[in-house]
C-alpha cells in the first residue's frame, strides 16, 4: 500500500492528509493545533476554568474533612 492509497476513498478520490480542530471539528492542516486563536483562547478558559473548579473542591473537602477531625477531638474527650 503507497502512502496515497491511506488518502483515497472506495469510489478513488483524495483526500488530502489533515486532522480536525478539537473544539469545533473544523478541518485544518496537520500542522495546527487549533483552527483559529478564538478556539484557542476558548480552550485555554475552559482549562483554567475547570483547574479553578478542581482546587476549589478539593479545597472545600479538605475543610470540611479539617472541620469533622477538630469537632471529633473536642468532642471525644
């Protein structure tokens, strides 16, 4: 099988080799990451945003776990 043969279709048309953008499906060069700085810059929000979320629940849960242990010790004796 030639290198060719990966991009053709049953019916023998090219299909030139690409991949497509992971937030708006856009077809792109294989060299990109992104189709467009307006994806990218709206990934980078969604990952801080979602890194923000993340440490704010383990935040929340390591307090409540700080708060349970101290109410434990002032109350077992």
């Amino acid at each position: 099988m030639s290198k060719y043969q990966k991009y053709t279709t049953d019916d023998g048309t090219y299909i030139y080799p690409h991949k497509h953008c992971p937030r708006c499906n856009a077809v792109m060069d294989e060299s990109k990451e992104y189709c467009s700085e307006s994806c990218q810059t709206a990934v980078t929000v969604k990952h801080k945003a979602s890194k923000k979320k993340t440490y704010m629940i383990f935040g929340i849960l390591g307090a409540i776990i700080a708060v349970a242990i101290i109410l434990m010790v002032i109350f077992s004796s």
